[in-house]
C-alpha cells in the first residue's frame, strides 16, 4: 500500500526551468525548491502505525461492585510508529542543476528532480544554445566587467553611433563564425557541411572555448545599449567581457550592467517559474509540460551513448547532427505553442 | 501509559537490561551469553543429567567463539559427560514438567545494537513516558551517544525526580518536552547540582517565575556550575554598569547571555564602541531596549548599519534611540533579495534611478 507522500514523490521526476533572481547564488534557488518539495512531501499523513496487543489493568465491567483489577486485551497504536519516534518521512529529494548562473545573472535555469537528473547529464552533453539578453553601458571601465565592481578608467562615447555598434559586432561574429567552423571538425568543401551550415546546424565537437552563434543589438540609447546573443560553452564572465571588449574596438569603454538567460535549449523564459511558483503543485506542473522535451533529450542522448560505441566517427556526425536538427526544429515547434503553457497553471493555495 | 506484564517481567530481569545496551558490541554480546548460561548453570544443578540440562549446555558449546572456555570445565567436571553418541534427540512436542517450564529463559528479541531508538521504544519504559512527553527521540538519536544514555536511564530513579524538580520550579508541562529534546543532560545532572544553582539564582532575587522563564527559553541553564552563571551576572553588571534590576531584567529576556561564551559579546561590544561610535549611556540604552545585539552576528551588524548610515542617511544617534532597526529582519542582507536590495536600487530621493 503505497502512502500519499510516495505517491506524490513518484511524480517528483523530470526537467523543469526555473527563473533565478539576480544577486542570489543557484545553490541557494536549488536548497530552496528541495526543501519546498521536502515540506510538501513532509506534509502528507504518514502511513497508519501497526497496532499491538497491550493487556490493560481494568475493572471487571460486569459487575460495577467488585474491585477486582483483571488485565483486558487492547489493540494500541506501537509507538516505534510514532511520529517524534520515525521522524520524517523523506530526508531527501535530489534536485541537480544544469547550466549554471552566476549571481551577478538572472534568468532561466534549468534543474533536475528524481530521474530527471540522468536527462540532465544527456542536456550538457547536447549541443544545445543558449540566448542571452546583454545590458551595457558606454563610457566606464571596471575590473570586473560589471557596473558592481571598481571603477578604473571612464571615456567619452560620443562618438559611438548605432552603424559603428553594428559593424563591431558583425566583425565579432565573423571571427566567431571561423571559430565554429574550425571547432566543428567539418570540411566545407563537402557537399552534406555546406548544406549543415546553410541550415545553421554547425555545433562545435568536444572542448571548445565560448563561441558565439548569434549576436545583434537590440537596443541603442547612448550610453545604455543591450544585445542579444546565441551561444554555445559559454561563461557570464565571458559575456560581461565581451562587453568590454565591444567597447575597445569602439575606443570608448564600457561595462555590463546586466546579463539575462532567456533560453537554456529548449527551455524558454515564458515558461520558467518565478519565486511564488517554487512550489511542489507548480513544479510537478512544469515537469508535466516539459515531459516531451525530457523524453527527446534523453533519447538522443541514449543514441549518441550507443553510436558511440559502433566507434565510426563520419556517421556519428551525421546522425548526430540529424538529430539536433530535430531538437532544433522542436525549439521553432516549441516556439509557437507557448501561449498556451502559462495560462494553465494554476494559482498556489 | 500501562506496560503489559510480560513486558514488565522481561524488561525488570537483568540480562534483558544488559542486552539494551546498544553502543559497543563484544563486551555486551559477551555479557549477554554469560549471564544466559549463568541461568542453565541453575537449571542443571538442580536438575542431574536430564535431557533438557544437556540440550542446554550443547546449545550454548556452539556459541560464538567470544565464549569464555574455562567456564564450561566445571560442568563436564560433574558427571554430566557430553556424549554426542547416545545423544537422546528432544522434542519440541515432549511434555515437560512444570518446573521446567517456569525455569526455561527467553532469550530477549531486541537487538544488542541498534542505530535508531525505533526497537527499543515499545519495550522501555522510559523511551515511552519520554515520547508521551512530547519529547522528539528522533532529533535525539542523531545527536551522538543520546540514545545510548536516554535507554540506559530508568525512570523511577532518574527521570522521574529531575522531572518533578522542574514541575516544581514551574516550568509548564507542555513546554517539558521541548526543554528536553533541546537538552537531554538536565536528565544526568545530579539534582543536588540543580537544587544549588536554582537557590543561587533566586539568592540573587530572581523571582520563582522569572528562574521558570529562563529555565524553558534557554534549557542549558541549570547545567553550568553556580561560578560560571556568577562569572557571567558580574560581567554583564560591571561591563554595561547596568544597576542590579535592569540586569536582571536584561537576563530574564535573553537568559542565553548567561550559557554561552563571553568572548563574541566582548567584541560586539567593541564595535559599538569604536566602529559605530555610541556612548556609555547610549550602548546602555541599546542593550535595555535589544538584548539580541549583544550576541547578533558582528558582520551583519555592520553590514546594517554602514546601510543604514551611509546609503540611507539616518544620523547615528537616531539609530541609537530605535536600535530595533540593527537587528530587523527588513533590512537583513540575505541569499534571497529582500527590501534592502530594492531600496538599493531606488536612488537617493527614493526614486527608481532609470
């Protein structure tokens, strides 16, 4: 007879996203949902305890005159049952994080709860991108990169013009496009990697430093600008450098006063829980709506596991790539039906 | 809660008591087997070369090899020679008489060790009366060599006196288990102590309800000898130059001053000297007004008042007037962003800066 509290945690398995606050550390977001989930389980009336036969000293009932003591059987609760006895019911759910975020980001982060933590391993593995919203600003120079840290150097930036940001930016993702092409492994002169890199399905095999995919600017009101990016192996450190550097080639400086996930592979910012979601109800919600994309990662995880073993490396590619292809066009399917997936849930009691 | 009698009966014989002793394993497991074959020594004498006597003794020969050898010597001495050959085979249907019925031991079932209280609880008396107390075993146990002592205690010698002591002192029976899950030692502390320390903090006039309240808020009291508990009345009276009363009043609030280490309030002292600059009588104030800061963590302290100083603007002698201010949770810098860092970010009228 399985208890109400195992039969809530059976459903505790799986990959949802989650939206960290800026300023806060990822393991403090994840102790957080593991011990909401712990609360909720805790909660659940626990098994009913075993009774045992106890001989009570009572008076005789028939008669109400005698005063004889004569041990009457009972069934009592048997207090190794006891709850101040047994203590709680769970002590521990394994909650695992994927990509992490520093605490200078926010945005959407990935965490695994039960089996969803083999799926996990498979997401890091898969060449997966991540989308990046960056917040810079022009004319200051800190030793961080960030606007939290020392000021070193200030400049002036009227010269910088949206068309100059623009160019810097195209120069930057020309090298980075070289780099993804070196990283790949891939001879261009073929037929199938020109097609894979019409199709923009290049990935870079192995270790590879931070490579951006994709990068252009959104906004442009001097000195405050922001970009988007696309990016694969990359740091936040990374990205705040990048700013950095955005702002040498324009011969100003500048720092980034902000940098937000908005998507982790298939797992998008509309769909990540805020702070009054982390609950037990919302998460098994979340791991409920993601189920599909769960089930997809692990088995092209599990395919690529198996082809490695057949040990032969032109059809490993191809079919590897076939298959990110098809995660890819689950990002473009998962894209459109999104609208629907925040409505649903349901408001906490 | 009525223990059956058949638990009471094995419970009150002494090789289940040895056998309830579940932190080491040879000696007790010795002990255990010892004291059982001391019983088969009684059967045998009285009863010579019977069938059962030697199913005993080959039973107890194929012991562990933790079994002491010079004690089987004086059974095959008499004329009880164990002769494997004739064995008679024994029945578990044969009719026994009644003498040898009463005689025949049970070996206890509960296990020599054990790494929760969970086997044990049903079976003791104390465990039991402990758990109908409201105390929680299970926080206990994880503590290390707890529940070794707490099994090994017998109620009506040791828990039940230190028991009434404190009923009597006034401390309410709901707050008793609480007070115990906190502090299971009040149980081994001799009551002469308990008594002594009691009397000399009511010599300092504490009053009978105010000794109740400092004994449940802060349980680890009585247990620190009437030197430390006077080391630390002089220092909190001479250091803050408090009068007797206010100290008294101080104590009865917070009566953990008077259990922990002296040495992190010397240094919150410090810093309120020189780092925030307050005065005698202003540090006096803070302290009559919140205890807790004399044992607040110093960095956070800090961090709260270079906030609310600095980036707020509050005069310094305002935030010695409304001291609650330092130990408010509001502005406590956090893993979770709270309304400090949302006050960081309006800029300095109050306003959102972008």
């Amino acid at each position: 007879m399985t208890t109400q509290a195992v039969r809530l945690f059976r459903k505790m398995d799986g990959l949802f996203a989650v939206y960290k606050p800026q300023g806060v550390h990822w393991k403090h977001v994840r102790d957080n949902i593991e011990s909401s989930l712990l609360k909720a389980l805790n909660s659940c009336p626990p098994a009913a305890p075993q009774l045992a036969v106890h001989f009570q000293l009572l008076s005789d009932g028939k008669n109400s005159s005698s005063k004889d003591l004569v041990p009457s059987p009972s069934m009592v609760p048997v207090l190794a049952d006891h709850p101040l006895v047994t203590g709680p019911q769970f002590h521990k759910v394994h909650v695992g994080v994927g990509h992490r975020l520093d605490a200078f980001s926010s945005g959407v982060l990935v965490l695994g709860v039960g089996k969803g933590n083999r799926v996990l391993e498979h997401l890091s593995k898969s060449h997966v991108t991540r989308d990046y919203t960056l917040e810079g600003e022009f004319g200051k120079s800190t030793d961080s990169f960030m606007d939290t840290g020392r000021v070193i150097e200030k400049a002036t930036y009227d010269h910088v013009t949206q068309d100059k940001l623009e160019r810097v930016l195209a120069m930057i993702q020309g090298a980075n496009q070289k780099a993804l092409i070196t990283y790949s492994q891939v001879d261009l002169r073929t037929q199938e990697a020109y097609e894979l890199a019409v199709r923009g399905l290049l990935y870079p095999h192995g270790k590879s430093p931070p490579i951006l995919t994709g990068l252009r600017c959104i906004n442009f009101n001097p000195p405050h600008f922001t970009l988007e990016v696309q990016c694969v192996n990359e740091t936040q450190k990374y990205l705040c450098k990048l700013i950095h550097e955005v702002g040498l080639e324009l011969r100003t400086s500048a720092i980034c006063s902000g940098v937000r996930r908005t998507r982790d592979g298939p797992f998008k910012v509309e769909n990540a829980l805020t702070r009054q979601h982390w609950t037990a109800d919302s998460i098994i919600q979340a791991i409920a709506h993601f189920s599909k994309t769960t089930r997809k990662i692990r088995k092209s995880g599990m395919y690529r596991q198996t082809a490695g073993q057949f040990n032969s490396s032109a059809q490993i590619q191809e079919q590897t790539r076939r298959q990110s292809e098809q995660i890819n066009q689950e990002h473009a399917g998962l894209s459109s039906s999104t609208s629907d997936a925040v409505g649903d849930r349901k408001t906490p009691s | 809660m009525h223990v059956c009698q058949r638990c009471v009966s094995l419970f009150l014989s002494r090789p289940l008591s040895a056998a309830l002793q579940p932190s080491t394993r040879a000696p007790h497991q010795r002990s255990h087997l010892t004291l059982l074959q001391h019983s088969t020594r009684h059967t045998l004498s009285q009863r010579h070369g019977t069938q059962t006597g030697t199913h005993f003794t080959g039973r107890q020969a194929a012991s562990p090899p933790l079994y002491n050898k010079k004690e089987i010597v004086p059974l095959n001495s008499d004329d009880h020679r164990i002769d494997l050959d004739s064995a008679v085979h024994l029945s578990p249907l044969q009719e026994i008489s009644e003498d040898e019925a009463v005689q025949i031991q049970v070996p206890s079932a509960l296990p020599p060790e054990s790494s929760t209280l969970r086997p044990y609880v049903d079976k003791s008396e104390t465990l039991s009366k402990l758990v109908h107390l409201g105390v929680n075993l299970w926080k206990l146990e994880q503590r290390p060599n707890v529940g070794s002592m707490l099994v090994r205690l017998d109620f009506h010698a040791d828990v039940a006196p230190r028991l009434l002591f404190l009923k009597d002192l006034g401390v309410e029976e709901s707050k008793l288990g609480q007070l115990l899950t906190i502090n299971p030692f009040i149980l081994t502390e001799s009551v002469d102590n308990l008594e002594a320390r009691v009397s000399y903090l009511k010599s300092k006039k504490f009053s009978k309800q105010s000794v109740a309240a400092m004994v449940s808020k802060a349980p680890y009291l009585l247990n620190f000898s009437v030197e430390r508990l006077d080391n630390r009345l002089g220092f909190f009276q001479k250091q803050l130059g408090l009068r007797a009363e206010k100290t008294r009043d101080v104590v009865t609030r917070l009566p953990k001053l008077l259990c922990g280490s002296l040495e992190p309030v010397k240094e919150n002292l410090k810093v309120f000297e020189l780092e925030f600059g307050f005065r005698g009588n202003e540090i006096q104030h803070i302290v009559t007004t919140v205890p807790k800061v004399l044992i607040a963590n110093k960095r956070k302290l800090t961090q709260i008042f270079d906030f609310v100083h600095n980036t707020m603007n509050v005069p310094q002698s305002l935030i010695g007037k409304f001291p609650q201010t330092l130990v408010s949770r509001v502005l406590r810098p956090g893993p979770v962003p709270t309304v400090s860092a949302q006050l960081r970010l309006l800029g300095p009228l109050g306003v959102p800066a972008r």
